[in-house]
C-alpha cells in the first residue's frame, strides 16, 4: 500500500480533537529540522539536506494558505483527512524504525559525533542560505515553538545517519511529496495554481542567490533527487542554472565539468542547442511591421521567422566580449525549453552580420504548412474589423501577463512590449481569425537584469514610444527596469479591452493639447488638417505628451473618462488590473523595493486580479 494509502486507512477517532491538525504541523516542522540536521557534515550530504528542506517550503506554504498555521483550518476541506495525512508524515519524518527498514537508512540515536549541526547559513558545510526566505522562517520558528510546548514531556529522539542509500532516499523522498502532494490535492484549482506561482518566484529567487558554483551544484542535484513531474516549470527556476550562469575563471576545470554534467541531467536534454547557421543558405527574405526588424526567410528551403538585434562595438575588448555574452546568452535564453506559458518563438541560432552592426535571430515557424502564412500582429487586429468576445480578450491578456511575469522570472526584461510584438501564426490564409496561441517577439533591446549588462540605447520612433514609459524619453534616463515593462503591459491591456489601437487614444489626447494651446476647436479644422496635425503630433512625439495620455488613463474626473470606460468593457477587476500597471505603485515598488517584492507584487497586484475575472 502507497504512503498515501496507509494515511488514509489510519484511525480517524482522533480527528476530533481540538487543535489536533495544528499539533500535527507543528510536529512535522520539528520531523523536518531534525531529519535534516540528522546529515552529517560534508559536501556529499548537502543535496540530501537541500532538498528535504524544499519539501518543508512546499509544506509551509500549503500550511499558511490552507489557513492551518493559525489552527483556523479552511471549513471546505476535508479535517479529518488532512489529520491523517499529516500524522503519517510526523511519523515518516521522526519515526527511526521505519526510516530503517523501509528505506535502509544507517540511523544512530542521538547526536552525531561531531561538531552541532549547522544552520541554514552553513548547511552540512555548504552554504545553503538562498534557501531561506524571511517569511516562512519566521513560520517555522512560530510552529517550532509550539511543537516545543506540545512535546516537552516527550520530545522527540535526535537521531544521525551513518549511511544513505541513495535510491533507497530517493523512495523516501518521493514518498514526502505524495503525502504533501495529497495536501495540496485538497485545495481548489486556483489556490494550488497561486501556491505554484509562490513556488516559482522562490525557485526564481534561490537561483539568483546561489552565486556559488558549489551551491549551484547543490541546488541541481537536490532537484535530481526529487520526481518533479508535477511542477514543469522546474526548467524556468534553473533556467540561470542550466544554461546561463557564468563561469567564474577561477573556477576549476573538473568543477566546472561536474556542474556541466550536473545541468545536462537537470534540464533531461542538452537544450543549449544553437545550431550553427550560415547566410548563404539563406533566401527569400521578407520584412515585417513598422520597424523592419523582423521578417521571414527561408533557411535550406525550411520558412524560418527572423529579427534582428543591433549593437554598438566598443573600442574595448571588454565591452565587446560582454555584448557577445549578452547577445549569446539572449539566444539560449530563446533556445531551451520553457514553460508554455513563456509564449516565445523557439530560437534555432544566430548569424552575426557585421557590415550592418546587428545579430539574426532565426526562430522556428511555430506552424506547420508547405506555405506559411504570414504572422498577424494584435496591433493589426486591433485595426481591423474583427471583433473577438470579452471571453478571449480576457484569456489572451492572462496569456500575456503569464508570459512577461516569466520571462521577468528568468531575470530578463523585454524593453519593446507592444501590440505590435505579439504575433499570431495563423495555419493558412484562409483560417479565421482568432486571438488563440499568441508570441511574444520584438527582442531587439531585450536584456538580461543584471549589474553591468550591456544595454543598448532605445531608438526614437513614435509607434514604440507611445508604448514606453515617459522615464524612458526623458533625457536624464537612468537605464531600463522591469516596471517598464509592466506598464507597456499596462497599455497592451487597454488596448485588449477597449479593442483599438493605442494610438487613438495618444492622439485624442495629444490633439486637445495641441487644439488647447492654440486656443482652437477641433470643429473649426478640416479633416485634412486634422490629420497633418495628427501626423505631426505622432511624428514629434515627447515625454510630455506621453505623460499626458498617461495622466488622462487615469484620470476619473472627465464626464467619459477613461476607467469608467474600462469597467464598461471589461469588469471592475480587469480596470483596477490596468490602473495598478499604469499607476504609481510601480513606480513606488521601483524606488524602494527589491527585484523579488517587485515581483511579488507584480503576482498579487496583476496576475492574481486577473486569474479572478469572469465572464
């Protein structure tokens, strides 16, 4: 009978009893600190402890949501299971019988024969401390606590492992998480999908940390160890790990090659595969959009879609390697495997094209077809006259939020986010029009946040500036962040839900401006003038005039201001989604907070509003 299957069959009797659940996470907590301090000290042991303890994150965090680490457990879920369920992972976690006859494991009670165990800080000689995070330290130490009052009269035995059976731990590893897994299982669907985005930005979080090659190395084996099927997104959390992490050059060559190897068995294939791609096998070459970095071209008779990213040789050797690196580490960036909610075009290689100071990225055609149809932009649809239902505007800008909160999770920022990047590949020319299956392109500034990385000036054009946030056109620009993105996400989303394009809504308020300062009537123009004064308000695009349209999208004054028009269209929730990406909490969370409450507060503030919007 499985783990799970001999939880559920125990005796219920005892699920009555006050706080029994709340004894029973506290007692798995206190299993989980001394069944990993129960390693001895040394490199070898470190991934064990590693990973028992991202078991206990995952416990802790279905804990405070399931509402239990108060001990006011949610009145929807099944007591008396969740009872049994956590009494059997106590009593796997604590219980120096069966650890040694189920899994073979060398115990020895009482305290090891060395130095105290270490902390997080120093585990088992590693430091391991990306692995903690402040909140659930403090709910460990709060439940600790209490399981210290419950057990004082009969504590639980302290016990060290002489030996491990490294398949043998692997089955008691899997055996944890089927018993959490079943937890988990009893949540809603959206609840278990908040705790995975949670779970995301922490393994997020822990790559950024591991700044050593021997935590790296720990991190990614610990990862091994566990069968983690049910969380695909592993390949997002170890996305720096497995194929973009620098490589120190102190660092030792047999290091070096353990690690690589190490990567290779995390990421199930080599995927830093780019392929090395020649112009002469190039034809038929086709531009796309307005800015004539993108196109079409067919590689050895195959249509391949294409865009390009300019750069700028410094005199400095320095400067020039670290263009290269970014530009390489774009492209593998683009090139592995990714979660599908990342809704990127998948990378093949790079052709260098030094004549006109630019790199080609040759992405695959994500559709099928002797002769492919050219890509629709959402700006061309917004255009046009097709109308989708609320329905799919709402699914397509969830898409879109999923897709830049990873790629802002990989640590890389889009720099360009726009109707005009987001393309949709229809099979033929003769398939309807719909909003399914959306791509996120327009990498040309694209960038990895880091200290340092090379970052390319942004061209004055003014069918991307209105996208961009006023910061960006002033002349005292201090360098991009991931805030600027949410707020062209901000803009995207507008769009979505008022179905036209952005530029109307530049140009309506550019023009009052305009009509304003010359003290005229837009009555009093003809519609030619009209439109030369357009094209001379798109064409001298400012700062200013970006932070007017900017100020009437949020302004609830006017009689048909912008917000009410918003939740006419698209519901409260969606308009309050908007306002948040346009607002000043950004700005705010850019001035005073660090990338990961950025990104915390992009997951509260926009993606989980918008998961909560109905139809």
């Amino acid at each position: 009978m499985s783990v799970v299957g001999e939880a559920l069959a125990a005796p219920a009797a005892v699920a009555g009893i006050v706080g029994f659940g709340f004894q029973c996470l506290a007692g798995c907590i206190e299993g989980f600190q001394l069944f990993s301090t129960a390693f001895q000290v040394g490199k070898q042991t470190a991934h064990y402890r590693c990973a028992i303890l991202l078991e206990e994150q995952r416990l802790l965090l279905w804990s405070k949501r399931s509402g239990l680490t108060e001990d006011k457990l949610d009145r929807r879920l099944n007591e008396a299971v969740i009872n049994q369920v956590l009494s059997s992972l106590r009593e796997l976690l604590t219980s120096t019988d069966k650890l040694s006859k189920r899994y073979s494991l060398n115990i020895r009670v009482g305290d090891p024969p060395s130095n105290p165990a270490p902390h997080y800080d120093s585990l088992s000689g590693e430091d391991l401390s990306f692995l903690e995070s402040d909140t659930l330290a403090k709910e460990r130490a709060r439940l600790l606590e209490t399981a210290k009052k419950i057990q004082k009269d009969v504590p639980f035995k302290r016990f060290w492992f002489a030996a491990i059976d490294k398949t043998k731990f692997k089955e008691l590893l899997h055996d944890i998480r089927q018993l959490i897994q079943s937890l988990f299982d009893l949540l809603d669907a959206h609840v278990q999908d908040d705790i995975l985005q949670q779970l995301r930005m922490q393994q997020a979080d822990m790559v950024q940390l591991a700044s050593q090659l021997s935590s790296l190395q720990t991190l990614i084996e610990a990862y091994n160890l566990s069968d983690v099927g049910n969380i695909p997104e592993r390949t997002i959390a170890l996305l720096r790990a497995i194929g973009l992490i620098p490589m120190p050059a102190s660092a030792d060559n047999a290091h070096v090659n353990e690690l690589q190897t190490l990567m290779d068995e995390a990421s199930q294939s080599r995927h830093a595969s780019l392929l090395p791609l020649f112009s002469s096998r190039m034809e038929d070459m086709k531009h796309m959009g307005p800015s004539g970095l993108h196109g079409s071209v067919l590689y050895d008779g195959r249509t391949h879609y294409v865009e390009w990213k300019r750069y700028d040789w410094s005199d400095s050797e320095e400067s020039r390697r670290r263009i290269q690196d970014s530009i390489v580490n774009l492209a593998m960036l683009l090139n592995a495997p990714k979660h599908p909610a990342f809704r990127t075009l998948d990378c093949v290689g790079i052709i260098d094209e030094p004549r006109s100071e630019r790199y080609m990225f040759i992405y695959e055609w994500p559709v099928g077809g002797e002769q492919p149809t050219a890509p629709r932009s959402l700006h061309e649809l917004l255009s046009s006259s097709f109308k989708p239902s609320l329905t799919d505007r709402i699914r397509l800008s969830r898409q879109l939020v999923h897709a830049l909160f990873y790629l802002h999770l990989s640590n890389w920022m889009h720099k360009s986010f726009s109707s005009h990047n987001i393309l949709f590949f229809p099979k033929s020319s003769e398939a309807p029009r719909t909003l399914d299956d959306p791509y996120i392109v327009g990498f040309s500034y694209s960038r990895e946040d880091a200290t340092g990385e090379p970052s390319q000036r942004l061209d004055r054009d003014p069918n991307s500036d209105i996208y961009r946030h006023p910061d960006c056109l002033e002349e005292d620009y201090a360098g991009f962040h991931k805030s600027y993105d949410v707020y062209s996400l901000g803009l995207v989303l507008f769009e979505i839900a008022k179905w036209r394009p952005l530029k109307e809504t530049f140009l309506r308020s550019a023009r009052a401006k305009a009509l304003q300062a010359r003290e005229k009537a837009e009555k009093e123009l003809t519609k030619q003038e009209l439109r030369e004064l357009d094209e001379a308000l798109l064409r001298e695009c400012k700062a200013q005039d970006i932070k007017d349209m900017r100020k009437d999208l949020l302004d609830t004054a006017p009689k048909d201001n912008h917000p009410v028009d918003l939740a006419f269209r698209a519901g409260d929730k969606f308009r309050q989604v908007v306002l948040t990406c346009l607002g000043a909490e950004f700005d705010l969370v850019r001035k005073i907070k660090s990338d990961r409450e950025f990104q915390e507060t992009f997951f509260q503030s926009v993606w989980r509003p918008l998961e909560k919007c109905e139809v």
